[in-house]
C-alpha cells in the first residue's frame, strides 16, 4: 500500500495536480477525477449516489459505500490559557 500511495502522489506531481497554478497554467491529472464534482451521481464503482460536503472553503466529494466513514480518532479539546 505504501508503495501504491507514493505512486498515485509521483503521478499527481508529475502531471501538475488538477488546478491551475499561479501562472494559470492548468494541470493534467483531471482524468484521476472520478467522483469531484459530481455529487449525486452515480459512482463508477458501485453506483451508490455520490456524496457532497463542504468542509472549510473546500467541497468534498465521496462514495459512501466504496469509502465508508469510520470512527475518526478523538480529539482532545483545546484548553484556554488564563
């Protein structure tokens, strides 16, 4: 899986993401997009509506049954300085 994980990143900085960059000069990796931007259609994989979320100022995009939530570590809350 490591291996798999380096790989998809090497790709993704090769082909200069999705975005543009601070030229304005578009990145190649658009085709690794299979479910941004296409919430509730179905997904490639299974056909399960695709899922949307926005999250801060960034939209999120999931298939819910191919990428199940799971119990995310707690967090410990912050304490205030007096």
């Amino acid at each position: 899986m490591d291996r798999a994980i380096q790989a998809v990143l090497d790709e993704g900085l090769r082909m200069r993401g999705t975005q543009r960059d601070l030229f304005g000069v578009q990145g190649l990796a658009k085709h690794r997009r299979t479910v941004f931007g296409r919430a509730g259609a179905p997904c490639p994989r299974c056909t399960t509506p695709v899922s949307h979320q926005r999250i801060g100022a960034r939209n999120t995009y999931w298939c819910a049954s191919c990428q199940p939530l799971t119990s995310a570590p707690e967090v410990p809350a912050q304490s205030t300085l007096l």
